[in-house]
C-alpha cells in the first residue's frame, strides 16, 4: 500500500504542492492527471523518493520501478543489460524483451535505438523488475497515436500478468481513462486534488471508443 | 577508409625520413662535436645498449613514470570526483588545487629534496604532485558533467554503489581519464628528467646530467631519442588502443 501524505511542497519560496492526501492499494492502477505544469511530475518524484525536500510522509513498498518521460538508458550498455543491471532476473528479461516485440534487439547497444524503441525498452525495464509499485511519468507523450495505443495495450498485458499497484502520471484523460481504475486530477496554485473520478466498471480498461467518450464527458 | 589512413601514414614516414636526412646532413656539414649528426648519435646508441647502461638507466626512469603515473591518476581521479561532486568540498578546496596547479615544478621538487632527502619516494612525490592537480582538474569536470538523470534512474531501481561507479559514472568519465591520460604522461616524461638531475644518481635525466658536464651531445641525443622512441610506443601502442576499446560504444 502506498500512503502519501504532503503537507507542503515547495521550490524557493513559492509553494507548488499543498496537502495532498490519497492512497494507492496492490493491484491498483492509479492516474493523476492534470494540466502541464501543475506539479505532476515534482509529485512523482516525491514518491520515487528522487526529492525529499518537502513537508509530509509518505510511506510505501520497497520495489519500486520507474519509466520516466525520457528512457534513461544506459546507452554503453545493451538492451539486455539495461534490464539485468536495474535487477531484472534474466529469464523475466527475456520474457518481457520478447513482450515488447524487442527480442531481436538484446544485444543492441541503447544508444542506437529509434526513440520510439527505447522508450519501450524503458518501460520493458520498469516491468522486468517485478516492482510492488510502478511509476509512469508520461511514458507515451511524443510516440505517435498507433505507437502509444499499442505501448498502452502492452503495458496492460503485462499488467494483468502480474498485477501491481500503477501510479500513471498523464496529461491525457483520455489515457487516463483507458488504463486507470480512479483519476485524481490535480489542480490550482499550489495544486491540490481538485477532483477524484472512479471509472466505472463497464468501460474499465477497454480502451478505445468507451474510453475516449468517457473522457469527453469528463471535460464537458 | 584504407586509402586516407594508409595515406596519412605514408606522409608521416616521408615528412619524418626528411626531418632525420636533413638532421644527417647538418651534422656532417657543422662538423662539430656539439651538433653531431644522426649517425654518430645511432654509434653512441649501439655502444650505450650493448654496455647495457641504456637499458638500465631506460628502466629505472620509466618504472618512475609509472609509479608516478599511477599515483597521480588514481589519488587526482579520487579529489576531482569528489570536489566535483560535492560543492563544499570544492569551495574548501579550490584554492589549494590551484595553488598547486601554478606551483612550478622545479619548486615542487627542490622542496620535498630539501624536506625529505635525495629518496627515492622524495623523487616519485615530486612527479605525482606536478600531475595531480591537471588530474583532478580534469576529472573535476567531468564530474560536474554527469548526467543527472541516469543517478536519478540508478536510485530509483536502487543501483548498488559499485553498480552505479561501474555502470553509471565510470563510462562517463572515461573520455576525461583519458585526456588526463593523455596529458599526464606528456607532462610526466617532462618533469622525471628534470627531478633525476637534481637529486638520483640514476636514470636517464641523470645520465644526461653527466653527458651535459661532459658536452656530450651525442649522449644527450642518444638518450633523448631512446626515451621519445619508449613514450611514443607507450602513447600509439598502449593508450590509443585501450581509448579506442573504451569509447567504441559511441561508434
């Protein structure tokens, strides 16, 4: 289970996060949505633990993974290596390599992928490791529309294989309808959580159409 | 990619036969016992390396540069890493780094002679301290360089520290060790000469500390060609090709 409890988080004296209070349960995809800018990413990063000057607790599992906005591979080492250095048994790595459709390239240096590769090898990374948490930051902005639809419906393949509690942070409603079981939307100076949306049930993880009218009335 | 090379390499050959030709020929038309020409240099190589004193004095100067050699990367690698990594033990320290950066080296090693004795470990200290500072100089930048976002990766997936100083930070600064490298052993097979003559009674700066009393300039050039021959197999046999296994990820 994850517990955030943030008081105050601020940068300089200007204060960009204020009391934002929410949990995340195993097996639980969570969205956090929200317009550019509004502080989604500083809050992910609190949680990764990556900036801990900031006023609150939060509290949550030992294993956790990350793909950030850009891939963040080590790019002198191969793909396989860039999963086995971040603690991936070798045998998962295959597996998840071969998932991704990246199998043929292993051996690759990361250096020498497409953007569109590596970022797949970013998030084949993020799932190799069996984390009990899984933060995503963007991971699909700057693929194109047929390129995030089947990075998404990989993601959630490997999801269901092994179910763990998903924390997506994401501009899109849209995306955050297609994936998430409950979106916080995140909003004002300093942000706080200005809406929680459950989404139901019947259109939870279908993707496409259902989702994308969800999101419409969303907005409306 | 023959065709350049192999011609780069013969304009090389033929530039450095015309540099030796015209050494020959100056000498034999100077006629004078201190501007000897490149055959009476090779005579006094000949007889130098058969008496075996080249050789052993040869040796003793490079197990010097490579004892200080070591010294200086390793202990410069460790300051400038750290001082780049920390920004108040650079502040701390900025001003004794470049206060040894600008300390000459005949300064340096009239000091620790005067401090610590005509030693051995007097003569490596001297070496060591003149290229330390360029070292951590260098390394300080290259660690001011590295990437913020891979640390930020290798802590969230929680690299061990010697998983993140292999994988992470090392292939970082191998293109700094190198240049450190690089300029180190330049500015070491400078200094050794002069710290051998000032205080060992042997080596090659020792030896030509003698020929000089002597005005033996065919001795002097003997040893010089003998010593640049030795660096330059170092530089194009040792260091290019561990630069070249070591950066060839970037292709």
């Amino acid at each position: 289970m994850l517990r955030v409890d943030v008081r105050e988080k601020s940068f300089a004296a200007r204060v960009v996060l204020a009391d934002i209070r929410f949990e995340l349960p195993p097996g639980e995809i969570l969205a956090l949505a929200g317009p550019s800018g509004c502080g989604k990413s500083t809050l992910l990063r609190l949680i990764a633990g990556l900036d801990r000057g900031f006023i609150g607790r939060i509290a949550g599992p030992a294993r956790v993974a990350m793909a950030f906005q850009e891939p963040r591979l080590l790019p002198w080492r191969s793909v396989r290596d860039n999963l086995l250095l971040a603690g991936a048994p070798p045998a998962v790595a295959a597996e998840m390599l071969g998932e991704l459709g990246l199998a043929e390239a292993a051996e690759v240096p990361a250096d020498r992928l497409s953007l569109g590769m590596a970022r797949r090898v970013a998030l084949a990374r993020a799932l190799a490791v069996a984390p009990d948490l899984l933060l995503l930051d963007e991971p699909f902005v700057s693929l194109d529309a047929a390129g995030a639809a089947r990075a998404r419906a990989l993601l959630l393949a490997a999801w269901r294989a092994r179910p763990c509690a998903v924390l997506l942070v994401t501009h899109d409603l849209t995306e955050a309808a297609a994936l998430a079981d409950r979106i916080l939307v995140l909003a004002g100076s300093p942000a706080g959580i200005a809406e929680q949306i459950v989404v139901p049930e019947a259109i939870r993880r279908h993707g496409g159409e259902a989702a994308a009218r969800f999101a419409m009335s969303l907005r409306a | 990619m023959a065709g350049p090379v192999g011609a780069g390499a013969r304009t090389r050959l033929i530039s450095l036969a015309v540099l030796l030709a015209l050494w020959e020929a100056a000498g034999q038309i100077a006629h004078s016992r201190v501007a000897p020409p490149l055959s009476k240099v090779l005579v006094v190589l000949a007889r130098e390396t058969a008496s075996g004193a080249l050789l052993e004095n040869l040796g003793v100067t490079l197990w010097r540069i490579a004892a200080s050699f070591v010294l200086s990367m390793v202990l410069g690698a460790a300051l400038g890493i750290a001082m780049g990594r920390r920004p108040g033990l650079d502040r701390a320290l900025d001003v004794w780094l470049t206060g040894l950066l600008n300390l000459p080296a005949l300064v340096v090693t009239v000091l620790l002679y005067v401090w610590f004795g005509l030693t051995e470990a007097a003569a490596i200290a001297a070496v060591t301290l003149n290229k330390l500072p360029t070292t951590a100089v260098t390394l300080r930048e290259g660690a001011r360089a590295l990437d913020p976002q891979l640390l930020e990766m290798a802590s969230v997936f929680r690299f061990s520290r010697g998983r993140v100083l292999g994988h992470v930070v090392l292939p970082q600064l191998a293109p700094y060790f190198f240049a450190a490298a690089r300029s180190g052993l330049a500015l070491i097979w400078k200094v050794v000469l002069v710290v051998e003559l000032l205080g060992r009674s042997s080596g090659v700066g020792f030896q030509i500390e003698v020929y000089f009393q002597e005005f033996d300039v065919a001795g002097i050039l003997a040893y010089t060609l003998a010593f640049a021959v030795v660096v330059l197999a170092l530089e194009w046999g040792v260091l290019q090709p561990l630069e070249r296994r070591a950066l060839a990820w970037r292709r």
